[in-house]
C-alpha cells in the first residue's frame, strides 16, 4: 500500500496578505534609503557606511554605477545571509530589498534633486531618512544586504540590537575609507551612521511612549485599587520573595503610558509611601489599552 504523499497546507488569504505587506514594505524601505542618498550623502560626497559606502567610493573615484556595484558586493553576502540568517525566504526578501534599492539608486539619481549643501542638515537628515528606510525593511524580515546581513547574523547568534552592530561594522569601513575620500567626509558619515542606527532602533522597537513598573510594597491591595480605579489600568500580581527576610512578598507589575507617570506615583505614594518602585521604558507595547497586536 503505498504511503499518502505530505502536501503543504495551501496558504490562507490572511498570510497571502501578511507577505504583501511585507513586499510592500521592502519596496517603500528600499526607495528611502536610495532617495536619501541621491538626495542628502551622494550630491555632498558623503559616503554611507558598509557596501553601499564602497560602491559610492568606487562611484567617486572610477564612475562606476552605484547601484550595479553594490549588486556585485552583495552577491557572496547573499549567499552567506540564505545559508546562516534564515533560509531562502531570508534570501527571496534580502534580494528583492538589494536589487530595488540598487536599481533605485542608479534610476533615482537624475530626477532626484540635492536637497541641501549644509553639513548640519545633510548629516541629520540623511542619517533619518536611511535609518528609516533600512528599519522598514528589517521590520519586513529582510535586509539591504551588505553590513545589514552581518548584523542580522550577529543580531541572531549574540542578541546584540541591530542598530548598534551597524554602528560599528560601518565606523570599520569608513574610517578604512576616510584615505580615499577625506576625513571630513568621513566623519560627517560618521555622524550620518549613528543618527541611522538611533532611527533603526526606533523604527524596529517603536518609539518609546510607554513605561512599565515594578512596585513591591507591604500594602500591595491598596496600590492595587488605585491603579485599577484612579488610572484604569490593568497590573499583574508576581509571586516574589524577599532575598534578605525570606518573607514572601507580591509584586505588582503594571505598565502606563508616559503621561500617567505622575499619577501612578500619587496612588502608590499615598498607599505606601515606603513602598519600593523600579519604572523602566517600553519601547513598544501590544494588547489591550494600548497597540493591537500586528497580524
């Protein structure tokens, strides 16, 4: 009797519309990020950091495209960032990212204009616009390639933010590079990399509006019902214990949007003035009260 053959479940619309998004959002990250660097960096010689930064390197120095350099860079990276950061649907989103970026950057180029000759404002903005672009294409589980698949690496293995591992695999190269361009150029990307890694944080993690608090406390039932009835807010109750008495202890776990900061300390400062209480940011947080959980 010969076996039933596995079939795959055939795809519902709801993840036939999740995928969507995604392309659309790779598209959009990779239109930014070639629009700001026709607009801010390319026009005032402002190398970017990682591949991109060699192939406007070898743009300056030899006229070769840009776009068609980097497609050239980024083929090895490629390979390595399917075989170790997720497999071909990592390397169908990571391509399609690199390819409309690079195409976009050479298409873009003569029908975008330089927007601004100041250091200040090329510097800032064009460290916004491609910490932008590139934390819309991380959100849509794909890279830009080049230093982008070296840090979702070692995002993957170390846990370190995305944001910083690009800080500092981009300071290497431009300050490798700050002998082919200047150092001044080099230090104004060195400025446009750090504001790009702030904004990917950001744009991965959500702006921080929010603030999570722990309280422990001797009269956890009254901050309990002042939260609940002063703030109408929801809070988890934690089983905890005392490290030095031993002693158990509840916790109470509660998160507050920034303005409800000072109330919350009202309601355990007049419940509790000795109680203990720790507030730390959230930088995004889902559910009920707050935002809906992305589909």
């Amino acid at each position: 009797m010969m076996k039933k053959r596995f079939q795959l479940p055939k795809p519902s619309l709801k993840i036939v519309l999740l995928e969507v998004r995604d392309y659309a959002q790779l598209t959009i990250g990779a239109l930014i990020i070639a629009a700001g660097l026709n607009a801010f960096l390319a026009p005032n010689r402002v190398v970017s950091g990682g591949v991109t930064g060699i192939a406007m390197i070898a743009n300056i120095l030899f006229g070769l495209p840009t776009g068609i350099v980097l497609l050239c860079l980024n083929i090895p990276l490629l390979l390595v960032g399917m075989y170790y950061a997720g497999g071909w649907r990592f390397g169908i989103r990571t391509v399609y990212a690199t390819v409309v970026m690079a195409l976009a950057i050479d298409l873009l180029a003569p029908f975008v204009p330089q927007v601004t000759q100041d250091p200040l404002l090329y510097t800032i903005f064009g460290g916004l616009v491609d910490g932008l672009g590139m934390g819309l294409v991380f959100r849509a589980r794909g890279t830009t390639g080049g230093t982008d698949i070296i840090a979702k690496l070692v995002n993957r293995f170390t846990g370190m933010q995305l944001g910083q591992v690009i800080l500092w695999a981009n300071t290497a190269v431009l300050l490798a590079a700050a002998g082919f361009v200047g150092l001044q150029p080099a230090l104004y990307a060195l400025i446009v990399s750090f504001v790009g890694s702030r904004v990917v944080d950001a744009v991965q993690e959500g702006a921080v509006y929010a603030r999570t608090a722990m309280i422990v406390s001797r009269k956890p039932n009254a901050i309990r019902q002042g939260v609940l009835e002063e703030l109408q807010r929801g809070l988890t109750v934690l089983e905890g214990r005392g490290g030095y008495t031993e002693a158990d202890q509840e916790v109470l776990y509660v998160v507050v949007a920034k303005s409800e900061i000072a109330a919350l300390k009202r309601v355990v400062r007049l419940a509790d003035p000795q109680a203990f209480v720790v507030i730390t940011e959230a930088h995004e947080v889902l559910g009920y009260g707050f935002q809906p959980m992305p589909g």
